[in-house]
C-alpha cells in the first residue's frame, strides 16, 4: 500500500511541472485570442511612439534661415514640433504648412514658397515641402506635390511638377532643378502649351 502510494506521488510530481506549462500555454492563448485585432494594433503602436521619440511642440513660429551672418530667408509655421529622436538626428517638423519668402542682398523679398507640410533637418540642412508646393517669383511660379531645399548646394529639386512663366507658357515635366535665386530653371520630359507671338503667315 506504501509502495503504490508512492508511485502515484513520484508519478503526480513527474507530470505537474508537464501540466504547468501545458496549462500556461493553454492562458496565453487564450488571451491572444480574446484580444480583437485593434487591441494588438494598440499595443503595437504605443510601444513604437514609446521608442521612438520625445516632442517639444511650439505655436506661431518665425524661422529664419542665414548663410555666413547674412539672413537668405524667413518663414512662418502655425506649428513647429522639435523632434528627438532615441536613436538619429534631430529634426523640426511643420504638420500644419509652412511659408517662406526669400530675400536678396538689400533684404528686398524675391519670392516665396508655401506647403501643407515640411520636414527641416537641421545636421543635413535639408528642408522637403509636401502637399500643395507653390513656389512664386518675378519669373515663373511652381506647383509640385514635393520640393527638397538643400542649403548645402544652395539649390532646389523636385521628382516633378508644373510651371507657369509670366508670359503665359505651362510647362509639365519631372525632374525639376533650380538654383536658389531662381535665377534659372532646368526641367526634363517637359510638355506644355504656350502662345506664339510671331506672325504665322508666309
């Protein structure tokens, strides 16, 4: 009687630490599968904003953009939010749009640029404008749903938009380069419609 005791107890210890995990692995799945879908996607997304960065938010904000001491261009965010990131570079982001205007030597304006949104990345001296890119001058005016700023090269790109000069001529094309005066303009694929003022007849 001792000895069968015995074994039941030895057999009893032999399979509990098999049922604990047996009955822990039974819990866990249950619980994944009581989460819903949108449960796991909160989850999910509070743990990336946890990681990923800290923000400091201002409202009303002037920027003013300098090369050498001497000031290349002003511009007004409703929003500026600082980003830090735990792990990159630091960079300013405009959720609300943003406009710049330009100036030259004597601090006369000689043009602007307005977008929905911009990113500026302050270690690459980088500005990309997205959504609504309007840039205006004397010469022409451009629209394009991206434009980077590169204040290293001094110039402006876009991957494609539409511009239109002041004599009325519409130009369609990708690849747009400009340096940062405006000055000129480089377009390729370009397309478009415009007036002919020379007189056609033989």
């Amino acid at each position: 009687m001792f000895v069968e005791r015995m074994k039941k107890a030895l057999c009893y210890k032999e399979i509990k630490p098999f049922l604990s995990g047996w009955l822990f692995l039974l819990f866990l799945a249950s619980t994944l599968l009581a989460c819903g879908e949108d449960d796991l996607k909160k989850a999910v997304t509070i743990s990336v904003k946890e990681a990923a960065l800290s923000k400091d938010r201002s409202y009303g904000v002037d920027v003013v953009y300098s090369d050498s001491a001497i000031v290349k261009a002003k511009g007004f965010a409703p929003v500026l939010d600082k980003v830090t990131p735990k792990g990159g570079a630091l960079y300013n982001e405009m959720p609300e749009g943003v406009k710049i205007e330009f100036f030259d030597a004597y601090m006369q304006v000689t043009g602007n640029i307005t977008s929905d949104y911009a990113i500026n990345k302050e270690a690459d001296r980088i500005t990309i404008f997205r959504k609504n890119v309007v840039i205006v001058n004397d010469r022409m005016t451009f629209t394009t749903e991206e434009l980077t700023w590169d204040e290293n090269t001094r110039t402006f790109t876009s991957p494609a938009g539409t511009l239109k000069t002041k004599d009325g001529n519409t130009i369609y094309g990708t690849e747009f380069w400009a340096p940062q005066d405006f000055s000129t303009y480089r377009i390729t694929q370009a397309s478009g419609s415009g007036y002919v003022t020379e007189d056609l007849n033989p």
